[in-house]
C-alpha cells in the first residue's frame, strides 16, 4: 500500500489524538497533544509490562474523552528490539501505531529550544510534532506464515553469521599449527578433512601414524574419493610443516572445541532451512519464481522475509524504495550531481537482492544479454556495478508480477528492456 504525504497528514485532523512516546528498556516516557501541537496532559511514565501498558491506555482514553478525540496515533522511534512489545499492545487494543525516523528525530529536536539536548520527557514532544506533520512511516506487521518465514530467516542470518566466524577460528588455527593442511584438502569442511581434524589434527598426530593406517581410518567412513596418494601428502605436509610445536595438547583441545561448535551450528542451520523451505512453498507465486534459472529457494524465501505479503503493494517500485534502490538526485540550479541509489530501508533485502543477482547474471541468459546491454550500449552506458543495481530493480519487477499476476516466468518479456531500456540509467 502506498502512504504518500498527503495521505499521512489526511489521518491527522481536529479529532485526532497525537501520542509520542520515547522508547526505552524499562521503562517509556509519553505525552498528547492535539492536531495543532498543544500539550493536553503532563508527560506521562509507564513500565515495559501489562500494568504498565494498562496505565498507558488508561491515560490516552481519559485523555481522549475530555477533549473528545475519535482518533488515536501512537508515535514513536524503531528503538532496538524494545518496541516491539509495547507496539504489538498498541495494535491490539485498536490503536493506530506509526514510526519516526530517528535521524530525523535528533535534527528536529532543536526546534522548539535551540539546543540539541536529549531527554526522556523532551524527545516525546519531538516525535509527536513529526507525526503531526505527517513525517512518519506505517510499520508492518506480518502475521501467520509470514511471520514465521521472517522469523525463520532472521535465525538462519544469525546462525551463518556464527558459522562463519566459527569458520574464521579454524582458518586461524590452520595458520598457526598446520599451514599446509589446506594443500592437501580442498575444502575442511570436506568429510575426509573432517575426519583428519577430529582424530589426528596436529603434525605430531599424523606422523604417529604410516601412510596406510590414515587411508584405513578415513575408508571406515568415506568409501570414494580418497587413496594411498592422499595419505601420502598428508605425511608428507606433517613433516615439512612450519606450523608452531609448543602448546599443541591444547590446540588440539581447542580444534575439537570448534569442531563441535561448527557441527553443532551447521545442525541448526539445516533444520532451520529445512523449515524454511517448507513454509515458503505454501506461499502463492512461489513456484513461479523459482521457474527464474539462477533462483533458488533461500533467496525467494528471504525475499518473502523481508517484503512480507507481496499484494500489499500497489506497484513494484514500491518495493525498490523498500530495498533503498530508488535513486537519489543530487543537484542544485546549474550543478547536476551524480545520481545514486538512496540506501534507505531495509539493509538485509538491499543486500538479498544483490547477492542473488551475481548468480542469476552468470546463468541466467535473458539477464546475461541485459547485463551486457546495460554495459555496451551506445547512448548512456552503463558501469557493471550500476548494472547490477538496474537488474536488482528488475528481479523486483519480475518477482512482483510473477507472485501478484500468477502468470509464468517469460525470457521473451524479460528481453523488451532492451528495445525499450528504462529510465534507471544511473544508479550507483
């Protein structure tokens, strides 16, 4: 849905009730004023729990009949995670819940003292003059399925986050105690490697045991891929290493500690995306995103993650503000800026988007034949980075039509940007 500036300064009339609240851990700060920004009531404070958010309801509906308000807006910054609670009551209860930005908070707080100072008590009247204004964004709430694909998501963003910082450590230990490992296997995630990790992961362990008792431990649990010759180079990598040869009980301790670490996060990971996987499919339009050569599953279903219900929105461009991938101008009388993409919005699907389009332009041929049309046409060529950005809009594009319209997944349609390019020629 679109909520333009004039629509949001519609929802503040004479019956209206402006609410700002600052939002903290503990304990939040609130004060009402009318449509025109006079105070009605002293600030108010209430604690983070259902006593508290009685308290709150209590006082705006007290508020509300005495000056005969019909309509409630409750403002307030994005703190961390801390409003989420107090925002979910705010809905419940029928109450109209809006968000200040809040850079535009702190550049607005001088307006009424001259002074950039931040208080509990000063910051409600701020947000509260900004919801006025019609300054401020509708959150959206997602429910049913695509809360727990949100939700799902966000815990597989962590755990790979984890992962990697795990696969981190196991690169350090490599380059302290055994640089020539990583000669000899390919990949220490690999099943072979692994196993040469939890048995015998130090240079002294391998050298304990001859070339054929190594090729007999790893061919009790790998049957392929592994012979006499990779045995050898593994002895042969313990003997010239130059990896440190003191402290190596614990190094050993500290590898089997990081490999239960990393087998543990890698368990979770995979049921997560198993799960994942399984709600997305059920999502309409699904499968027809994933009919796009270069697509796969986790991308749609980060996708869905972050936009949540597609047929929310009106258009697809919609969407490209979301992701911050609306371009920006940057010009003033007779000097004309260069034109970048905004950076507003969420940060996570900015960056799905881009992730994703890396793979699809190598294997994917319509997006192949654009991305090179982008970058060789005569008139305003493009540069390959700013390519990519124009093709992120256009999965945008594609995906909206493909899960709104449930029509099939067209090369020829996806080839017409080149008789007929569009007008985003300049992001960055």
């Amino acid at each position: 849905m679109k909520y333009n500036q004039n629509f949001k300064i519609s929802q503040v009339t004479e019956k209206t009730l402006v609410i700002g609240v600052d939002i903290a851990k503990s304990k939040h700060y609130a004060r009402a004023f009318d449509w025109r920004g006079i105070e009605l009531s002293k600030v108010v404070r209430f604690r983070t729990d259902k006593r508290g958010f009685r308290r709150f309801q209590e006082w705006v509906e007290e508020i509300a009949a005495e000056t005969g308000k019909e309509k409630i807006i409750v403002g307030m910054e994005p703190t961390g995670h801390y409003w989420f609670t107090f925002a979910a009551e705010i809905n419940r209860i029928g109450m109209m819940v809006v968000q200040v930005n809040p850079y535009h908070v702190k550049k607005a707080k001088e307006l009424d003292d001259n002074t950039p100072s931040k208080s509990d008590r000063k910051d409600p009247k701020t947000i509260a003059m900004l919801v006025k204004d019609g300054r401020y964004q509708i959150p959206y709430f997602p429910t049913g399925t695509y809360a727990e694909i949100r939700k799902a998501y966000e815990i597989r963003e962590n755990q790979l986050t984890k992962l990697w910082a795990v696969k981190n450590r196991v690169r350090r230990w490599f380059d302290i105690y055994f640089p020539e490992f990583t000669q000899v296997f390919k990949s220490w995630e690999g099943k072979t490697a692994l196993i040469t990790l939890e048995k015998f992961s130090t240079p002294q362990q391998v050298l304990e045991l001859e070339a054929e008792e190594i090729l007999n431990i790893w061919r009790e649990d790998v049957k392929r891929g592994v012979g006499i010759k990779k045995a050898q180079a593994l002895v042969e990598a313990a003997e010239s290493t130059v990896g440190i040869q003191e402290g190596l009980k614990m190094a050993k301790h500290e590898m089997q500690c990081i490999l239960e670490e990393y087998k543990l996060l890698r368990s979770i990971l995979d049921k997560t995306e198993q799960s994942l996987e399984e709600m997305v499919t059920s999502i309409p339009g699904v499968d027809k995103a994933l009919s796009i050569k270069g697509i796969g599953i986790i991308t749609v279903a980060g996708f869905i993650a972050e936009v949540g219900d597609i047929t929310r929105f009106s258009h697809p461009k919609q969407i490209q503000k979301l992701a911050g991938l609306n371009l920006r101008e940057n010009s003033s009388g007779n000097h004309q800026g260069q034109t970048t993409i905004s950076k507003r919005g969420r940060r996570r699907l900015r960056a799905l988007l881009f992730r994703a389009i890396l793979p699809v332009v190598a294997n994917n041929s319509e997006f192949k034949e654009l991305h090179n049309y982008y970058t060789t046409r005569a008139k305003n060529p493009l540069k390959k980075k700013q390519s990519l950005i124009v093709l992120c809009g256009k999965l945008i594009r594609v995906f909206y039509a493909l899960m709104t319209k449930d029509v099939d997944y067209s090369p020829e349609k996806m080839l017409g940007d080149i008789h007929r390019p569009k007008e985003m020629t300049k992001a960055a």
